[in-house]
C-alpha cells in the first residue's frame, strides 16, 4: 500500500492537485484496479463517503487530466488512468476502450490509435469514443 501511495502522492503533485485525504483514498484504489471504475463502485468501496463528494473528487481528476471518462451511452460514465502527458483542460487519451459483455469491465487499449475521421464541413468534433465490444481473457 505504501507503493501505491507513493505513486498516488507524485500524480497529485504532478498534476498540480492538492492532496486531501479523499483524493488519495480515491486515487489509491483506482491505481490499483487494471480496468475502469464508476461512481456506484466507488460508493460501495467507500461506504463511508459521501456520493456527492466522490463525484466531485472524480470531475477534479478528469479537469486536471488524471482521469478520463468513459461513455459507453446506456451504461453508467466509467473512469480511467490518463496518460502522464494529460493536463487541464487537455487529454490524450485518443484510444479504443474494451467492454466485455459477460464481466461488464472497461479496458483501456492504450496502443491502439484512434484515426482522425473526417467529418462534414461546418460540422465541431468535441470528441470521440471508440469502444469494442466482446468477450475479455478472464471471461473467455
Ligand atoms: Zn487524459
Ligand atoms: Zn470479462
Ligand atoms: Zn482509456
């Protein structure tokens, strides 16, 4: 745990975010899990925590680029790891993400490169998911 920590402290240095005993909580157990989590999984790790807070915590981590979030539409917003070179205000995070069907887990496919698509004329991209839909290793 004390690794984690570590790690956990040098993100939040890193990303210019002050460390508050929630954000620390919060980002130790998200440094932890190898796929995305959800507010209502949070909730129920950290019974304690007030929802409205979570939440608040989890849209500091996206603003300042430790996060990114995940829409899969009908399916409650997902949270992931950003990459070191996300900021305020600027992510990077331009890759696919893998939803297994049997699990339910989102996986981040950080070296897979999304490709610019062209869009009509006049039309403003604000953004764009790609996500793959399956059976993951543990599931298969
Ligand atoms: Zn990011
Ligand atoms: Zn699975
Ligand atoms: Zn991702």
């Amino acid at each position: 745990m004390n690794d984690i920590r570590t790690h956990t402290d040098q993100i939040l240095h890193t990303k210019a975010v002050r460390i508050t005993p929630m954000r620390q909580l919060l980002l130790d157990y998200i440094l932890t899990q190898n796929q995305a989590v959800g507010l209502n999984e949070l909730e129920a790790e950290f019974p304690k925590a007030d929802r409205i807070t979570i939440y608040r915590t989890l849209k500091t981590f996206e603003e300042k680029g430790i996060l990114h979030s995940i829409e899969q539409g009908h399916s409650e917003v997902q949270y992931a790891l950003c990459h070191e070179e996300c900021g305020p205000e600027h992510h990077v995070d331009r890759h696919p993400h893998f939803a297994c069907e049997r699990c339910g887990r989102i996986i981040c496919l950080e070296e897979v490169f999304i490709p610019r698509v062209a869009i009509p004329q006049g039309f403003i991209q604000h953004d764009v998911e790609m996500t793959i839909k399956g059976v993951c290793g543990e599931c298969g």
